[in-house]
C-alpha cells in the first residue's frame, strides 16, 4: 500500500469510527469532530459509500441554506451473534453495524448434557438467522459467554463444573461447526464486566478501571484496567470463587464461593427457621424485618466483604460493582460491607456501587464486544484492496 493510500485509508476509518459511535451526522459536523478538512472529509464519506459500510439517511432541515446530507454507518455492512449460556438459561441476540438489536430470544437450559446445551445454542441461532434482522448479512462473529476459563491452547472450556460434559473439546468444536463466523470464546462474568464498561463510557468515563463482582449461584470477577479486560495469562484473572475460606474457625477449608453463593444463603435461612425456597425469599423476609433473615444478610454481607477485602488488597480498585442475584441486593448489602472493610483494610475502601445491569448482563457484554470486532472486520474487509 502506497503512503497515499495509508493516509486515504486512514482517514476513512477515522470518520467511519466516528459514524459507528451512532447517530447521523453531516460532512462539515464529521470534520469539526475528527479535525480533518471538510473536502477531505467528503472524499472520504464517497469512498465508505461505494465500499458499502455507509449510506445517506436524508438531509438536515431547519437550517438556511441548503440542507446538509447526513450519513450513518450501513445496518447491512456485517454484525454479529450474541450468545451466553448459563446455569439456568441460554440467551442469543443479534446485533447490525449500528449497533441496533434486531432480534433476542432465550430457551430454559438443558442441563441434562452438553450435546443438549449445544443444540439449544444452534436452535437459538437458526431462529435468529430468520428474524427481523435477516435482511443483513452474515454474522462475521459469535461471541460465546460460558462459565468457567477459556483454554485457548487446547480449545476447550476449563473450570465449569456445573455444566456437565462442558469441559470436553467436541462442545466448542460442533459449535465452531454449527455457528456464524469466527467463534469468541470469553467468561461470562469478563462479559458482565464489558457491559459494566459500556455504561461507564457512556457516562463520559473514557478508560475507568474498575471491577465487576457478581454474587449469585456462584462468585465470579471481571477486571478492568483502564478501559481494557485483565483477563490473566491463561484466561483465570478474576477467579475469586476459588479463595480459600472457613465457614467456621478450625472447620475445614473450603472455597468462598460455597459461602456466598445464594445456596449458601437459602441453607442458613432454612437452619434458622425461614421457609426459604431461594435467596429472594430471603432478602425479601429481611426487607419485611424479620430477625432471623436480617442475620442471615448480615452473615452474607461479612462474606462477601471477606471476598472484597482480597480483591482490594490485591488490586487496589478505584471502584467495585456488585452484580448477581445476590450482589444486587445493595440496600441490605452495602452498608455492612462498607463497615466490614474500613475496618479491615489499611486505607478508606474504594467507591461500591450496585450494578444497574440485570441477568442479561453477560449477553450484553457478549454483543458490545461482537459490535467492536463486527466492525473492524468490516472495515478491514472492504479496504483490504485499497
């Protein structure tokens, strides 16, 4: 490539990473935000035109003058399929260029075997290659969320044990068979994390580093460090479940996450007398005062701030966010957590906060990560010749 082609290419992708951000927007506003000049600008809104990544949308009325044409990057250009599967559900959605959802859909897991699991995730898949958003083209990636740790040498799933047959190679294989594009394979809490992330920037934080603990059937971290995923050298940063802790002193030790997962919080409910079916019954009878739940939250709430104060001695984050079923749960939580680490850690505890996410978090993270990867696929391929 000639170093005038470099610089035209270069250029193009400024102004189509600027459109992909969202909105419509008009040559001469392209150029006031990139900096580039407003001739230049025009050759390279033609180009990305012809390329078929951008289109017109109309023209800008209420200003004198002619009416400025305004673009917007091309629904049809690529995109990407979302996938998550969890412990009790699998989620799919597809996501355009611009980011619009087109279509989502969630079956109840099928826990009985992986080969189950597999055909819910392809099932799931077909249905949204039918739907509202298959006027576009083909998915130029799937992006998986699973428990567990990604193992990229040896293409498996590792550390999944509530799945079972999870952890064998044929399960991404069949799924790299039967799936749209090239098959990403990340955590789903390093998901939830990304979608934490989104909100974040949107918000007008640029690079934040924070991290995303979520609390619920199990216990899991995603970091982040100015703006980018920790994910560890073998795919495990985050893997808090896997603590050492004692449920009681001179017991045995187990991990923490048998502590404070919501089975955990059920158990102690039941041995305290509550007919607890499942953790909201329990933070609901806490909510209603009753004592023997508000002992429970209480006990739940020093566990989970066992669990922070590693995190915090460790990585010292400016800011945690609690997530799950159970982390959720932040009017009952924060305050004693807040209490149990000032008066641990050596320094003021970090800013906590409640996640504003629900269980679709890990979906979301899955298709904001699919968008980015969508689009510079998208840019790549059609400028290859260029």
């Amino acid at each position: 490539m000639s170093s005038t082609s470099s610089v035209r290419v270069a250029n193009e992708r400024v102004i189509f990473e600027v459109l992909a951000l969202g909105g419509h927007r008009s040559a001469t506003e392209l150029a006031g935000v990139t900096g580039l000049s407003k001739p230049t600008v025009g050759i390279a809104l033609a180009e990305l035109e012809e390329l078929g990544l951008v289109e017109q949308v109309g023209r800008r009325t209420g200003s004198t003058g002619r009416a400025p044409r305004l673009f917007r990057v091309r629904a049809q250009a690529g995109g990407a399929l979302a996938v998550d599967v969890g412990r009790q559900w699998v989620r799919a959605a597809r996501v355009d260029l611009t980011g619009q959802v087109g279509a989502a859909c969630a079956l109840e897991a099928d826990g009985r075997s992986a080969e189950a699991i597999v055909e819910q995730v392809l099932r799931l898949a077909a249905e949204l290659a039918g739907g509202p958003a298959s006027d576009a083209s083909v998915p130029s990636h799937t992006v998986l969320g699973s428990p567990g740790v990604y193992d990229a040498a040896a293409d498996v799933i590792r550390l999944a044990p509530n799945l079972p047959g999870w952890e064998e190679p044929a399960v991404l294989a069949r799924l790299r068979e039967g799936l749209p594009g090239a098959l990403v394979v990340e955590n789903d809490i390093n998901l939830a994390a990304l979608a934490e992330l989104e909100r974040l920037r949107e918000s007008g934080s640029d690079a934040p580093t924070f991290v995303f603990v979520s609390v619920g059937t199990g216990l899991g971290m995603g970091v982040v460090d100015q703006g980018r995923l920790l994910r560890g050298a073998r795919g495990a940063a985050g893997e808090i479940s896997y603590l050492p802790a004692e449920a009681a002193p001179g017991s045995s030790p187990t991990r923490l996450e048998e502590l404070t997962g919501s089975a955990s919080v059920v158990s102690a409910a039941r041995d305290a007398g509550l007919a607890a079916t499942s953790a909201v019954d329990v933070f609901d009878a806490a909510r209603q005062g009753s004592g023997a739940a508000l002992a429970v939250v209480a006990r739940e709430a020093e566990r989970v701030a066992l669990a922070l104060t590693a995190v915090v001695a460790v990585l010292d984050p400016p800011l945690i966010i609690l997530g799950g079923g159970v982390g959720r749960n932040g009017d009952l939580l924060l305050d004693p957590i807040r209490a149990v680490l000032t008066a641990r850690l050596p320094l003021p505890p970090p800013e906590i906060r409640v996640s504003r996410l629900d269980v679709d978090a890990p979906l979301q993270g899955a298709l904001a990560d699919g968008l980015v990867r969508a689009r510079h696929h998208a840019f790549e391929v059609a400028t290859a010749g260029a």
